[in-house]
C-alpha cells in the first residue's frame, strides 16, 4: 500500500518493485462520484481490453469469491514508506542533468488530486519557483472546478504572478495541459508537436512518427508534416494510443486531452513527466512556452458533451447520420466532424472543426441538439 500518489507512479513502482500487479482506485478526470479501478500488469502496462473485459465479468457474475485463496494463503499488506520518493527520483531522471530549473517561475494546479504533493516537490527539487494551486483535496473536490478540464484559473494566475509557465494535471495525474507566459492555455496536440520537434532533433524520435487519435486537431497534422514527421491516427484512449505505438515502435504518442506517452521513460501517461518534457523543450531551445507553441495553428473546434439514456451505434440511428452529413456537406474539405460516445461517463461527445469558432460552434450545436433528442427519448 502506497497511499496518495498518481495513477503513473502506481505503474513505475508496479514494474520497479517486481509486483504482480498494480491497482488504483480513482475517477481519472472526472469527478470522485465516477471513482473506478485501474490496473497494471507486472511491467506497468495497464491490462489488454480483453483481460480487463474477463475481470469485470467475474465482478459483475459475483463469481471473484471463487478465485479467492485461504486467509492463510493471503499473506501481508504493508505501507511502502518512500514511494513518493522513490516516484519524485524516477520523475527527476527524465529531466536533462544539463539543465536546472533555477529561476523558473511555475504555477501547478494540482486538481485536489494525487499529484497535491509529488508534483511542487519535483519542480522545487529541480530548482523552480513554484506556486500551487488546488492542492487541498478532501475526496470530493478533486477535478472540481479546476486541473486540466478547467484551466482558467490557472491561466488567470500566471498572468497575476507573471510566471514563466503552467501546468494543470487531472486528478490522478496521467494528463497534462499548459499555460504559457501570457496565459494562454497549450493543449495536448501542441505539447505533441514541440516534443517531437525537439526529440527529431535529438535523434529520439524512433520511426519518425507520433502516434495521434481521431480527436487530435487538424493543426497538428499540418505540424508535423511542415516537420516532415509522419503520424498515424487511434481511436480515442490511451491504451489504444500505447497499443500502436508498441506495435509501430513509436517513441511518441498521446491526445489532445493532454495524455501523453513518452515509452523511452514510462510505461504509460505521466503528467508530471509530460510537464518536465515541456521545460526541458523550453531550456534546450532557449525559447518560451508561446514561441514554441508557435510551430502549431489550432483550428477552431467545437466539442459539445451530451449525457444521453442509451447509447445505440450511431450509424443505426438515421437522424443523427442525416445532421452529420448535413454538416459535413458544408463544411467540404474545410473541416469534419466527430461524434462518439465517452469511454468513462454516459455521455456522447460532438466534436467538429472549421474555419471559424462561430461556425463550428454553430455547426456543433446543430448536431448535438439531434443527438440530445434522439439519445434521450
């Protein structure tokens, strides 16, 4: 038993520690009333779609008793002391030893979730100033009303303190999203695109490819081909993400979301360590967050979230492909649209880009309005 500590320090110790396995009780991003369980096999990989499908069926058919041994087969749980320090040393070994973070102004918001306290003490370790925010949690008001789904505030406290950066992790610490100096908010695809830049650079980036998903936004297409970097596309989800790049042999991969996989330092998404990804860019390209994020245009996209009563395939539903199409007819080959259902909440996400945010806001509400009618009925 480790106690407090995010859901990819779980996974390193997992595999550091020669465990069996791995297990997190967490809601992820989403609020403490969604907490579920995640689990990670013996190298701190989370488990395949079908392990994870067998497991849930002995839950759910109340047949897990079976599998059980004796209580005198059980053995012992013990509190493992240092794990927020044997976690803060791994963190620290993905920064370049070259490089300090001295005189580095740093604003964490840490979600009222799991990164509360590994996250300021690895920055301050490295040398930053830094300033925290939401880092009380209770239980109950994690992801509430700030981390990586809501980075306003941390925005607004960038620019008050007028700090070098920020970063906003979910919480249970797998994503990241950035504030740059000015306080404009740096996505998962832009985080993507300035990596791989610097890692081409290096000579890190293995296959000259970034794994990306169906959500990523056009711009970052366009990035990476102006870098002559090849990408291939997932669908939505880490695992599915890790699953290519595996098989690709990418060194790169992760979603707009701000999930990112770095496989020559961890097994899975690490927002901590996405974030040290993103000051060493700084620090070896002598550059701020904003002239780096430069190498990407953002498209402007819409996402609409719709809580929905059943979840029937889209496809089958002729109304919802009619507004789709309806849609897609105007917009040609200036944008596209997206509609899936959430793989955590009961929810059906509408995503679409264009050329203009009223547009595609307009665009976005059109369909989602049918999807809200029909999905409710």
């Amino acid at each position: 038993m480790v106690g407090v500590i995010p859901t990819p320090g779980i996974a390193f110790l997992t595999n550091s520690m020669r465990a069996d396995a791995g297990i997190v009780i967490s809601a992820s991003h989403n609020p403490f009333q969604d907490n579920g369980i995640k689990i990670f096999g013996s190298e701190g990989f989370k488990l395949p779609d079908e392990t994870e499908a067998a497991i849930e069926e002995l839950i759910f058919a109340n047949s897990l008793h079976k599998l059980h041994p004796s209580p005198v087969e059980l053995g012992k749980a013990y509190r493992m002391e240092d794990a927020r320090g044997r976690y803060i040393v791994f963190l620290k070994h993905a920064f370049p030893k070259e490089y300090s973070l001295e005189g580095t102004s740093i604003v964490l918001d840490c979600s009222h979730g799991a990164t509360y306290r590994v996250a300021p003490e690895t920055f301050l370790e490295l040398g930053a100033e830094v300033t925290t925010l939401f880092d009380d949690p209770n239980g109950k008001n994690i992801n509430l009303h700030c981390g990586s789904q809501h980075p306003e505030v941390l925005a607004e406290e960038v620019r008050k303190i007028k700090a070098d950066i920020g970063f906003a992790f979910d919480g249970d610490g797998d994503r990241l999203i950035a504030v740059d100096e000015t306080g404009t908010i740096i996505t998962g695809d832009q985080i993507l695109a300035i990596c791989a830049k610097v890692m081409k650079k290096e000579g890190l980036l293995t296959g000259n490819l970034v794994v990306r998903t169906v959500m990523s936004n056009i711009g970052l297409s366009v990035a990476l081909q102006s870098l002559q970097i090849d990408s291939v596309m997932t669908k939505v989800g880490d695992r599915y993400v890790l699953e290519e790049m595996q098989a690709r042999g990418a060194s790169i991969g992760g979603e707009d979301s701000g999930h990112l996989i770095f496989l020559q330092h961890h097994t899975t998404g690490d927002g901590i360590l996405t974030a040290l990804q993103v000051a060493a860019a700084m620090k070896k390209e002598g550059k701020s967050l904003s002239e780096l994020a430069k190498i990407m245009k953002v498209f402007p996209q819409a996402l609409i979230n719709v809580n929905v009563k059943s979840r029937p395939e889209i496809a089958t539903v002729p109304e919802i492909v009619a507004a789709i199409g309806k849609v897609e007819k105007k917009l040609a080959d200036r944008g596209r649209v997206l509609v899936r259902y959430s793989g955590t909440q009961n929810m059906c996400r509408v995503m679409v880009e264009g050329p203009s945010q009223k547009e595609t806001a307009t665009y976005c509400r059109q369909i989602a309005d049918v999807v809200e009618k029909m999905l409710n009925a």
